[in-house]
C-alpha cells in the first residue's frame, strides 16, 4: 500500500472519530437542557403536589353504646303431646283444633275413664284421633303448645360467654316479621359444644310473642353490655394515640397552629367514642390529611410543563361523619340503639 492510500484511510478514520465525537456532545447537550427543564419547570409541580390538608370532626352530645350479637331460631317452652297408658276407646273429645284452653280444662275421655287435662294454658295445635275411634297403648291423642311464652337458644363463643348471665335483659328481632321484643337470659349450659377449633355454649333467652311468631323462625339475639347516656361523643377517625398510647386530638390554638390535647376515652363502639375529659360539646377537632399525586399525575405534570400548560390540584376536605351521614342537619331516625354499636344522637348536628 503506497503512502498516499495509508493518508487517504487515515483521513476517513478521523473524519468518522469525528462525527461520533459531535454525535456524543449533542446527546449530552439534550440530556442537560431535559435536566435543566425539569428542575425548571416540572420539579416546583411535583413538589408543590404533595400537600397537607385537615379533615374537621365536632365533638357531639348523645347516647353510646355497644353490644353483643348471636343467631338463633324460636321454640316453645312449654308442649306437651298425651298418649293412652293402655289400649281403649276414645269416647268423648272436649275441644277441637285451635282452641285455646287453660290449666286443668278437659280434653278426652277414653272407655277405661281415664281423662287427660291441659296441665298449662295454651293452644290445641293437633288432635291425632276422632271420637269412638280404638287406640293402642301410647299412641298419641292430643297435642297442646303454649304459643306465648317462647323461647331461643343460641350459641355464645368462649370470647363472649363471661359477658353473659343468667337475668340479663336482651332484645329478640324476628327477622321474618322485623318485629322486636324484650327478652330475659333464663339458662346457660356451661358444659361446652364443638369441637377443639371452635367451641361455644349454648344460651336460652325466654320472651312473650304475638301471634304471628312460631317456632322456627330465624332471629337476633342483641345483648348491651356499655353505654353511656348524654356523654360527649366523637367519630373514632378523630382520635390518634402517642408513642405511650395516650389518646389525643388536633385542635387550633388561638394562633391557629395546630396543637395536640389531651383525652379521656369511655364507651365506644365501631363508629364513636365517649370524650369523658379533654372535649366539649361543639369542640372542633382536625386529622391531618396528606395528599400525594399519582404517577399518572406526575407525568401529567410533565407534558404540561414541557408544552407550557398549567396544572390543577384540588382538595377536599370531607364533613365530620362517616360516609353515609348527612353533612348537616337532623340524623336520621334509625341511627339509634337496638343493635350492635348502637348510638342515639343528642339533636340536631352542627
């Protein structure tokens, strides 16, 4: 290869080290120019998206309580089914199907003379034989149920069951017929059921009904255990806990900082707490709310920046109840005790 062909290579070797060369500085120059624009204009966006906002609760006056709750189905306390102590013949029957009959009234008389007497008030539910008909030896003659007095047994965890006791007032609710009525714990078997997984015991509750209540039917067995009535109540969201599990609120001082105080919790349920000390009634309170954008946000924010748009960001800040209650005004007239975490309210809410 002649020197003149070495100069030609060399020559497109550098010219090619060059281009590459200014290829790799362009690249360079982009990648600071995008740097420089997003601390210019994206960065200030993002950082200004993250901002802290509070929610407001109102210390109310009202009734709080909590309680215990358990499935069961209705029977009868007192049936009895009558049968002949030997085989004769039905000569006369004194009542029919459906009437109601008291202690001691007749009801059959049978050829050998024996005669059977309702040994409680109650209610003829079945006659199994018609007069002159022969019977054999305990075969069944006559049925009578009290429809009254009733009865429901239900199953009480081992975690619940210390909370129970025998005298203890309840509410029953049908659940066919949504009708609810006063009832008395009678019995506890305090001999376990179940199995090593789950164990429970078994409770009887005893209550008057009405005529449209028969056994069988599906209920709810509500058990109160606290309450306290015309006490200072609060949303549970409202209440943080320090390091040493002390309970407190954020309230604005008269500077308008924020500042933590101090309270004494009571009775709670799943939605409020009582505020024996540290609140009162009408007491604003705040919880610290931070919102973040997303990343859909943060790209948003980009391509707006880099297109020379504008972005929005809107906060919300909710009223002092749960989701479900009105914002202001009355509370609604089922917000009342009668089940689990029951509350009443004192009023009209601010």
């Amino acid at each position: 290869m002649s020197e003149m062909d070495k100069a030609k290579i060399k020559a497109i070797k550098k010219k090619k080290r060059s281009k590459r060369i200014k290829k790799l500085v362009g690249w360079l120059v982009f990648l600071a120019l995008l740097v420089g624009a997003f601390y210019l204009f994206v960065y200030p966006d993002l950082n200004a998206s993250a901002t802290t906002t509070y929610d407001s609760y109102t210390a109310t006056e009202g009734t709080i309580s909590n309680a215990m709750s358990f499935s069961g189905s209705i029977s009868v306390v007192n049936s009895e089914t009558m049968t002949a102590t030997s085989a004769a013949t039905v000569r006369r029957i004194y009542v029919a199907e459906g009437d109601t009959v008291v202690a001691g009234q007749k009801l059959i008389r049978l050829s050998d003379g024996e005669v059977f007497k309702a040994d409680f008030d109650g209610q003829v539910n079945e006659i199994s034989v018609a007069q002159d008909d022969d019977v054999e030896a305990n075969a069944s003659l006559i049925q009578i149920v009290d429809f009254s007095n009733l009865k429901v047994s239900m199953r009480v965890d081992e975690n619940s069951v210390s909370k129970v006791s025998v005298g203890q007032t309840c509410k029953v609710t049908v659940t066919a017929l949504s009708q609810t009525f006063d009832s008395t714990i009678t019995h506890i078997n305090r001999i376990a059921s179940g199995n090593n997984t789950s164990v429970y015991y078994t409770v009887t509750a005893e209550f008057s009904g009405t005529e449209t209540v028969l056994p069988g039917m599906q209920v709810t067995v509500v058990i109160p255990e606290e309450e306290a009535a015309n006490v200072v109540i609060l949303s549970k969201d409202a209440v943080s806990s320090d390091a040493g599990n002390s309970a407190y609120v954020l309230m604005k001082n008269d500077a308008g900082e924020m500042e933590k105080v101090t309270v004494e919790l009571g009775v709670s349920n799943d939605s409020f707490v009582e505020i024996k000390s540290g609140l009162s009634v009408g007491d604003v309170v705040y919880v610290q709310v931070k919102t973040s954008a997303s990343s859909a946000g943060g790209l948003a924010s980009l391509f707006s920046s880099l297109t020379g748009g504008t972005t929005t960001q809107t906060t919300t800040t909710t009223s002092g109840f749960p989701s479900g209650f009105p914002s202001g005004g009355n509370m609604p007239s089922d917000f009342s005790g009668g089940g689990p975490g029951g509350f009443s309210g004192g009023g009209g809410m601010p």
